[in-house]
C-alpha cells in the first residue's frame, strides 16, 4: 500500500478561510447616503449577513464588499428618482438595488419583482421588519406582472438587449428603464440599438450615480421610452 506523499496532500486554501470574508464595516459616506434612513440600512445590511450565504443571496466573498459593492453602489441610484414614482425592481433577488433604493427614496413606491419563492419571503420578510411602507413584494416573473410602472431597476439580471425586451412591457410611454452596469455599458447600448424602433425606445443615456459621493459611482443606462 502506497502512502501519499506530503506533496500530494491537499492544503486548504487559506483565501477561501471564513475569517477572510469579514463583513465590510460601514463606510461614513452611508449617513449622508441614508440620511434618516440610516437604521434601516444598518438593519438590512445585517440581514444580508446573516441570511445571505444560506439562501443564496450574496456569497461570502461579497461580505467585504458588502457595503461599497451592493448596499451604496444601489442605494446612490435613488438619485434618479424623483417623488411620488412608482418603481418596479425586476429579478430583485436580495432586494438589490430595489431596498437601499427605497430606503434612500421614501417619497416613492417600489415593487419588488423575485419569481423564487424563498427570495421573495425573505423580501417580505425584510420589508416587514424594517418598516417599508412605500415597498410591496411580488412573486413573479416579469412577464406575469400585468402592471405598468414609471421607472423599471435591474442589477445582474441579463445583458441589456434581453433585459428591455423583459422590460419594456412593465413601463408606461414615457417612462424609464434604469439598469446598472459596469464598463460595458457603451456595448450593451450599441448591441440594443437595432430594439429601438420595435421597443419604441427614445434614447440612451449612461449615467453616473453617486459621482461625488463614492469612490466609484454606479455606471446605469437610462433607456426612455417613446
């Protein structure tokens, strides 16, 4: 019987060790981001924590991020939004951007749209608990929704051509679709101009949200409609 040899043993990787994933302490820039909301922020970012990794919501790897990369970075496009609009969160998943969103924009009404069940009672769950009054959670796919809103959000969802196409629907003449990309954001723009004219899209914005305020601001696209 041969006996491994001490190279052949496989050693742990020490990146992947529970203690180099620490939650990111709150930057200083999320009081001015919250403003009153502040709490409410600080008790959705323990949630994340605590919930995120089992149900899938965010990885441990985005635990030092955690506020910079997801909370903030969806919280600033709030910015976009102005009183009284009602906003629907497409694939919200972990409630981003649509929860920092709300919490940063009180004054408007958003709808988080998750089709997996146990994603969207966490949701519920989280808009109970932190007092979400201007927020409703809808277990649907976009297509199923049957509702039209001012302004449609999406993170991480697909690439833009296919997300207009799942979006465009769900938003009224007029109104606008806001994703959240990074440094493709051009080619994705470039890639959706032949859906112009069928979608009735007016145009294509890149916007910078945040800029001023964080370190890296959120690239969107702004795509209104006709």
């Amino acid at each position: 019987m041969n006996s491994a040899k001490s190279d052949d043993v496989k050693k742990p990787d020490l990146a992947l060790a529970p203690e180099n994933f620490q939650p990111e302490t709150e930057p200083a820039i999320a009081v001015e981001i919250f403003g009153a909301g502040i709490e409410k922020a600080r008790a959705y970012a323990a949630a994340l924590v605590r919930d995120g990794d089992e149900l899938g919501l965010l990885g441990p790897r985005e635990m030092p991020k955690l506020w910079t990369r997801h909370i903030l970075n969806s919280a600033v496009v709030a910015e976009l939004v102005s009183p009284g609009k009602k906003v629907a969160d497409v694939g919200s998943g972990a409630g981003l951007p649509g929860i920092p969103m709300a919490i940063a924009q009180p004054q408007a009404q958003f709808v988080l749209i998750e089709p997996m069940e146990r994603r969207s009672t966490w949701l519920q769950q989280q808009v109970s608990e932190l007092g979400l009054d201007n927020v409703r959670v809808l277990r649907a796919r976009a297509e199923e929704v049957g509702e039209v809103f001012d302004m449609v959000t999406a993170r991480a969802v697909s690439a833009l051509p296919k997300l207009l196409k799942m979006t465009v629907p769900l938003t009224r003449d007029g109104g606008q679709i806001i994703a959240l990309k990074g440094s493709k954001a051009a080619d994705e723009i470039e890639d959706s101009k032949k859906l112009q004219k069928k979608l009735k899209i007016a145009g294509f914005e890149i916007v910078r949200a945040g800029e001023g305020r964080l370190a890296e601001p959120t690239t969107v696209v702004r795509t209104t409609l006709v």
